[in-house]
C-alpha cells in the first residue's frame, strides 16, 4: 500500500484550463444577472462547458409507482443499523466502494501534506483510481496558510465519506471536480446569497469551494442523481407531498428553518428541496441542529408532521437513486442510521467510527 503515497511516482494529470472555466461561468453569470432568477441559474450550472458527458438518463413515469415507493420505503425502514450487518448487506447487493481502510490511511496522508497542491494531488490520485474523474484546484485559488489545515482536513474528511458511497453513484454521476473559490467570489456579487457549488448538467462536472467539501459535493451529488431521472420544475410526484397551498419561491433562499424542506434553502425550487434533502440525508459531519433533519425522527424515532412530510419526500427520491444503483436506498439509509442513529446525534461520531473499522473489510 505504500507506492500509493510514493509522490515521486503519482501520475501526472494535466490541470483544467481555470481561464477558460471563470470567463464561460462569468459570460453564464451575464445571462442571470440579465434574467434576474436565481432558478434560472439553479446551481446547475447548465451550459458553463462545452464537451457532454454521456451518461444516459431515466426515463421519468407520468404517474408515480406506488407499489414501487412502498416497496423502497419499507427497504429504507428495514435497513439493519448494526455495522455488521450493514456491511453484509451492501455486498449481498452487489454495491462496490472505494478501499475503506486504505481511504483512510490516504485521509491521513493528505492531512500530512505541507501544501495545499500536494493535499489536492492526493484527492485527484483518489479520484482518478475510485470514480475515473479528476479533482483539481484553482491555479488562482490561494489557500492562505491560516487556512490551510482547515482545507486539507475538509479534503480528508471528503476521502473518508466518498468511500463510503457506492461507486456506480458516483462514477455514473460525476466527471469532474474543480475547486475554486473565485467562482463563489463572483457569484455573490449577485443576488446577494452565498454560492457553496454548482453542478454543470452538460458535463458532469462539480466546482466547489475549498471548504466543507464533503456536504457540497453531496448536494450536487444530489443534483447530478436529479437531473438523470425526473428533474423538472414541478415534479408533481415529489411536490405533492408539500402542504396544500405551498409554493416554492427564490427570495427564501436566505430562509434559516423550514415546515417542509430541510431549511429555506430547500423552498427556492424543487431541485434544491431534493439536493438539500440529499445532502442531510448523507451528512455525518456531527449533532444535528433544529434547522436541520433530526434523522432519529425521520428514519426510525417519533414522527412529526414536518418529518412526515421530509420522509415522504425523501422515499420518492430514494426510489429514484435505487433505480440509478439497485440497492443503494437500503444500503445509504443504513448508513445513515448508524451514523446519525444508532449512536443517538448528541454521541461523538468517533464511537461510530470505530464500529465500522471492526466490520468493514476491503
């Protein structure tokens, strides 16, 4: 295992053209400022490249499976909260991931590193060999050094969480990961939010600021899985499960708590509802606050009407992804469970941890 740490001999990868990539976004950003609509832009990024990422789509169904949600939503209900079992079980569904223990010797690597472009080369050699995409930073993107044990440990923490993700989600969904933090710079100069990442829809490609890497890169996850099955403006199938009377608007963007999205973000339109709802349903990163998910409520503890509403949602997404990777509805709640659940959200995650160490095997 140790020629993976071997930096005289890391393959090279020729860095992505950051000129080109800020003057399409800036040229793209014309056209918002132009519109005025923050769901025009829809942290897609639609369009900001020019070469297609071929993955195919899903077909979306007029009317909803019902019999199918039902069957996911009791796949999600069901899903072991043991470690042990939990892992059995993502390899009786034949689900591939990224070597754990030696992803975690490599976290540790890219803590070590003494520079921010050696901590990135190490993520890009992750990346390349796991999902068959590279990872870069931003020549024009300065890590300053008060900054910089806060970047790489993001970037660790990044390789230890997408271990944990099935690979066909990932590597079907992502071509490219770019870090900038000019992009966020620019784009707050409009509409007066702030700007964590974008998925580009055309190529596949993530750009993300430098920090809180692994959230980010889940949201647009969730945007990627969104727009390969049924991303639309509407979605009736989805949107139903909202209040009657309810409607999405783009001003709640700066809007902290939430009766039926995961928090105001998630009311500014349908894709964000679905990636902000994603991406609490993956976080691991520690106790859950009132403006968030409390996942003992939505998955396995007392319900309300809010998480009601947030666990219906999140079956009919869940079944989507599950059509994506077969058995990753099961698999991912599971997952969630044992790292939101079993050990209660107000434990240390490092009791969690140490559980998985014992029962994962590469």
């Amino acid at each position: 295992m140790s020629e993976i740490f071997d930096w005289a001999n890391m393959p090279p990868v020729e860095p992505l053209a950051e000129p080109q990539v800020k003057s399409k976004l800036l040229s793209k950003l014309d056209d918002v400022a132009l519109i005025g609509s923050l769901a025009i832009l829809g942290i897609s990024a639609y369009g900001f490249f020019n070469q297609p990422h071929d993955t195919p789509k899903l077909a979306c169904p007029e009317l909803p499976d019902a019999d199918r949600i039902e069957q996911v939503a009791k796949q999600m209900a069901n899903a072991p909260t043991s470690a042990a079992a939990f892992w059995e079980g993502a390899k009786a569904k034949g689900l591939r991931f990224a070597p754990y223990h030696e992803s975690k010797a490599l976290a540790q690597t890219i803590e070590a590193s003494p520079t921010a472009e050696r901590a990135t080369r190490l993520v890009n050699y992750y990346t390349n060999s796991n999902f068959d995409f590279t990872t870069s930073l931003d020549k024009e993107t300065n890590i300053p050094e008060e900054k910089l044990d806060k970047y790489k440990e993001d970037l660790a923490w990044f390789v230890e969480d997408s271990s944990l993700l099935p690979i066909q989600l990932v590597k079907d969904n992502v071509s490219s990961l770019y870090i900038s933090e000019g992009m966020s710079e620019e784009l707050s100069k409009f509409k007066h939010f702030h700007v964590a990442g974008f998925f580009d829809d055309e190529t596949r490609m993530i750009s993300t600021r430098p920090y809180k890497l692994s959230s980010t890169f889940n949201h647009e996850l969730g945007h990627a899985a969104d727009e390969r099955t049924c991303s639309s403006d509407d979605d009736p199938t989805y949107t139903k499960q909202n209040p009657s009377g309810f409607h999405y608007d783009e001003r709640r963007y700066n809007k902290k708590e939430s009766s039926v999205a995961v928090e105001g973000y998630g009311e500014t339109a349908p894709a964000e509802d679905k990636a902000t709802l994603f991406e609490e349903f993956l976080d691991y990163s520690g106790p859950l606050t009132s403006e968030t998910i409390s996942l003992n409520g939505l998955l396995f503890g007392p319900k309300s009407e809010r998480n009601n509403i947030l666990l219906a949602k999140l079956t009919i997404f869940m079944e989507r992804i599950d059509r994506l990777v077969p058995g990753s509805a099961s698999y991912l709640s599971s997952l969630s469970k044992l790292r939101h659940g079993e050990w209660g959200p107000d434990q240390e995650m490092s009791q969690n941890g140490k559980q998985l160490d014992l029962y994962i095997k590469d």
